[in-house]
C-alpha cells in the first residue's frame, strides 16, 4: 500500500546540500552524454566558459543576455508561488517590448527624460495585458494556462517579426 505523507521541512544546511547534490548530478549526467557522443566534456566545458567569458566582448554579450532573463525568472518565480503556470514570460517581454517601441515611434520627438518613462509603462502595460490573456481564458474555460501561455510565445513572437521585417522596418 502507497502512503502519503507531508515531506518534512529541510533545515538551511540539508537545502544547500539538496542544491548542491543537483547540480552536481545535473554536470555529471550532461558529462555522461558528452562522453557517449565521443566528446571530452573538460574540453566542451572550457569552451563555454571561454565562450562566454574569454574576453570583454563576450563577458558583455552574456551579461546582456543574462540580465532580461534574470528579469524574466524572477517574474516567472513570482508566477509560480501563487501557483499560476505561467511559461509565457519570454512572449509578456516580446509584448512589453511591442509596446516600449510603439510609445517611441508614436512620440519620436519627445524629450528622453519624458520619454523612457512613458517607454516603460507602455512596457508594462503591454505585456501586463498579454500576460491576461491566458488568464480570462482559465477564469472563462478552465484552459490550461501552461499551454496557453507556450502558444502565446509564438504569437508575440511572430508579431514582434512581422513588425520588425515588415511595417515598422527602417526605410534605410
């Protein structure tokens, strides 16, 4: 007989060692799959560190890319304590974005001190209103909003292209 039983709370020393323990198991998997492949995983994990660290450029193109998605997980982080699936994060920052940009382009002569605070509250307004879509369609149909929320990436997604490639792209 399968029984049930609330997991018992780990002290601050059992969490760190519980962490530590996955992400060593998590390289130790990842270097059992390089090593089946024919690859040396030392070889293969000192080419992303130097990737990504080897030299001022790149140690800036990583920050750069690190910081939106630092943003973007503790958003998602926020989602997930109040148990709202919410993996649409990446297509709320595309709307966000959508929106930032739109502010721009509609008032392009307006001072920047006015300006980047009206770019930031159309960003979140945007992507404030696309992250309600998937929620009126769970509150009205019960949908799953891990799945609305991974399709609606792509719509933004492909919006943001669209606009990129199509009307909103430089004459020049």
């Amino acid at each position: 007989m399968i029984r049930k039983s609330a997991r018992q709370a780990l002290s601050a020393k059992q969490a760190v060692l519980v962490n530590i323990a996955a992400v060593a198991a998590a390289i130790a998997a990842s270097m059992m799959i390089m090593l089946f492949m024919g690859m040396n995983p030392l070889t293969v994990y000192g080419k992303i560190i130097s990737g990504s660290l080897g030299s001022a450029y790149r140690f800036r193109e990583t920050v750069n890319k690190a910081i939106p998605l630092t943003v973007l997980s503790l958003g998602t982080g926020i989602a997930f304590k109040m148990k709202f699936w919410n993996i649409g994060a990446e297509g709320q920052f595309y709307m966000g974005a959508f929106g930032a940009t739109w502010a721009v382009m509609l008032f392009p002569e307006m001072p920047a001190p006015v300006l980047i605070p009206l770019m930031t509250a159309a960003g979140f307004a945007f992507g404030g209103l696309f992250a309600l879509i998937p929620a009126a369609l769970k509150i009205k149909w019960g949908a799953s909003e891990t799945l609305v929320t991974l399709m609606l990436n792509y719509i933004a997604q492909k919006w943001v292209g669209y606009l990129q490639y199509g009307p909103w792209r430089d004459p020049k």
